[in-house]
C-alpha cells in the first residue's frame, strides 16, 4: 500500500528544485563561506548572500536582519532570552515576558526558563477557538513588559493569530514583539514591516527546504538587539557563531524564493485538498468536527475531532497507509490532552479523538480522496470491532 503523506505541518519533503540547488552546492561550493582570502570561500560565501536576500524577500525584511540559525527552535530561543537578556543588560526595568497558552513548546519553554533570571513569565489564556483576546493582552501590559511572543499560525490547529488587532496594544505598552512565523511563511502572505515585529523565525523544512536550518529576523529600524546564546567567533553580526552551512542554506533560500513566488498557488491548491478531503470524511464518516473552525487559518492545516467512542491513537493504527499526526500528546498507551487543546478547552476525552492533518504541495486531489477514504475505513473498523 502506498503511503500517503498528510503531516506537512511536521516536515515537508524538499522540493525537487531544492534538492537540485543543494546538490549544486555540495559538489561545487564546498568552501568555508567564512573564508574571504581566496575563490573558494568567496563563493561559498556569495551562495549564502543570495540565501539571505531570498529568506528576506519571503518576509519583507531587509537582508541585513536576517541572522542564520539551525531552525526555529534556535531562533525563537535566541529572540526571547536574548532580547530579555539584552535589556536586562542595559538596566531596563522590564521583567515581564507574555506569551500565549497555545505557543509552541520551545517558546512558551524559553519563556519560563527566563524566571530564573529573574523575569517575570506570563502566560495567556486563548478562548475556544485558539484566538488571544486584545482585552487579556491588553492586562497584561499594563505591568511594564519587556517581550509579547504571539505565533501568527498555530501548528497544531492552523489558526492565524489577529496580529493586526493585537500588534498595537504591544507597540503601545513599549514592549518588543516576536513571533513565530514557523508555520505561516511561505503558506500565507508575511510582512514583517506590515505585521510590526520587532523579531520574526522561521524554518527551512517547513516551507520545503532542508532540516537544520532557519532564520531569525532582527529588525534594524527602530533597532532591536540581542544578547547571543553562545560564545565563538562572531559571524552573523556577532548573534550566532559558527561556520554556515553553505548548502543548507543555498537549498534554504531556494525554498524561500519558490515559496515567495507559488505561494498563492499553493494556497489554493491547498485550500482545494482541504474541501475535497473533508467533504469526503463527512459523508463518510457523519460527526467528524474540525477544531477551532471559526476561526481564521491556515488553508492546509486543520485538526479533525473524531465521532464518540473513537481513540485517534487507535484509528491511526488502523491505518498504517496514511501519515498524520496527533492532535494530542502521547504518554505509553494512554492519550493525554495536548496543551493546545486543553488550552481551547477541550477535554481528555476530545483531545484523545483529535488528529492533526496537513496536505502539501505535491499532494493530488485523488489522494485527499483515498486519505479520507482511508480514516473512514479505519474509522468504521474500530467502530465495528468496538461493537
């Protein structure tokens, strides 16, 4: 049976063209892109200047704040601990950090690693449909704030934050503001400029590039600063030492300038997958309920609740042909909530009937249609089985 593929929000395969650029780069540009005296690191080196202008390009950014890390994970570290760090530093009175209850784990995490140091983390309650309500942001400011990270699409139910509403109320209280674009650049349209970060990441393998690497924007003007994680010596502006990998990266901008140019293309088509695969599991498979489907998001990314008196974690063992992920943690045999869905409030038990789905790219319309075909079956042989 062929596998089909619905977990893009995980990873996604890279791109053919990405594939092609990158192999490029290990066969013929294998120089130190830190070496300047001679052809072969200058060639390195001009691979990861077109890398940062086309990552730059994705964003609205310019090319000199785009600092280079080994994903989204690293730069939402470096974004939030060293902008804290680095007020801290200049005697700034600031000690309260807000994020949001349904942030990915690496930021609500760096988040609350900061109290150690002395600030104060705050974490926000989103309502049913995933969505942070101005009024609660807007508490929550009025204790002088040094950082708000918001993430603009959830990875775990798509939702898109209300940035334009949000943004504002932070510019407001004079606190700096991060997000987490991991999900949201190269699906929907990002400005970094319009959307008035003062730091934005995101990640190469999410948007059909290679794994270990990604991005921190830094904004220049009014200019944000940031105390690096680690010592050594001195690239990226003195934000992040170590050798570029030249390859990773020249795949990495390929990816951002493919993703700049079909982005509304693949919103569609995306789109499309989504209406032809849910129509299919709802004729199926009646009382199937899409998570937080009010609220605006991502058009290929949604979290599917299954009928009563199904486990998620049972149905996608019934269905060893279709990779998707959970929509909820899993501790041995038993299904936890997962803290994006308590936080919405849902239950154990809804949690524990929660998957995650994400077409792609390269998905066709026939295989939305044999993946929902596919979940019912496995979903109507549980049902029977438990009858």
């Amino acid at each position: 049976m062929d596998e089909l593929y619905f977990d893009h929000a995980a990873t996604t395969p890279c791109d053919p063209r990405v594939r092609a650029v990158m192999l490029t780069a290990l066969e013929e540009e294998n120089g130190n892109p830190h070496s300047s005296t001679h052809a072969s690191g200058r060639r390195a080196a001009a691979l990861v200047k077109t890398a940062r202008a086309e990552v730059a390009a994705l964003i609205g950014a310019d090319p000199r704040e785009i600092i280079f890390t080994s994903g989204a994970t690293e730069a939402n570290n470096l974004a939030i601990k060293g902008a804290a760090r680095h007020l801290a530093a200049q005697g700034s009175p600031r000690r309260r950090v807000i994020t949001v209850a349904t942030e990915h784990k690496c930021v609500l995490e760096s988040v609350r690693d900061l109290a150690q140091e002395g600030f104060e983390p705050v974490i926000l309650p989103v309502d049913a449909n995933g969505l942070l309500g101005p009024a609660v942001l807007q508490k929550a400011l009025e204790v002088p704030t040094a950082l708000v990270s918001i993430m603009a699409a959830n990875n775990e139910t798509g939702v898109l934050q209300d940035l334009a509403t949000l943004v504002p109320l932070v510019e407001q209280a004079g606190a700096l503001l991060h997000s987490d674009l991991a999900q949201a650049a190269g699906k929907i349209s990002v400005d970094v400029r319009q959307m008035g970060l003062a730091l934005g990441s995101i990640s190469s393998h999410k948007l059909y590039g290679p794994k270990g690497a990604g991005a921190l924007f830094v904004r220049r003007r009014p200019r944000v600063r940031v105390h690096p994680l680690f010592s050594g010596g001195g690239q990226e502006r003195g934000l992040r030492s170590g050798t570029l990998p030249g390859f990773l990266l020249a795949g990495f901008g390929e990816a951002c300038r493919i993703a700049r140019e079909e982005g509304p293309k693949d919103a569609a088509h995306l789109a499309h997958l989504r209406d032809v695969f849910l129509a299919r599991v709802k004729r199926g498979l009646p009382g199937v309920v899409v998570n937080a489907a009010a609220a605006p998001r991502l058009p290929g990314l949604f979290s599917l609740r299954l009928p009563e008196g199904l486990k998620a974690l049972e149905v996608i063992a019934a269905m060893p042909g279709l990779a998707v992920s959970l929509g909820s943690a899993c501790s041995s045999a038993e299904i936890a909530p997962s803290y994006v869905l308590e936080a919405m409030g849902l239950g154990r038990d809804k949690a524990g009937r929660s998957l995650r789905l994400s077409p792609g790219r390269f998905t066709s319309a026939a295989e939305a249609e044999r993946a929902a075909d596919r979940l019912v079956q496995a979903a109507m042989t549980k049902t029977a089985l438990a009858g």
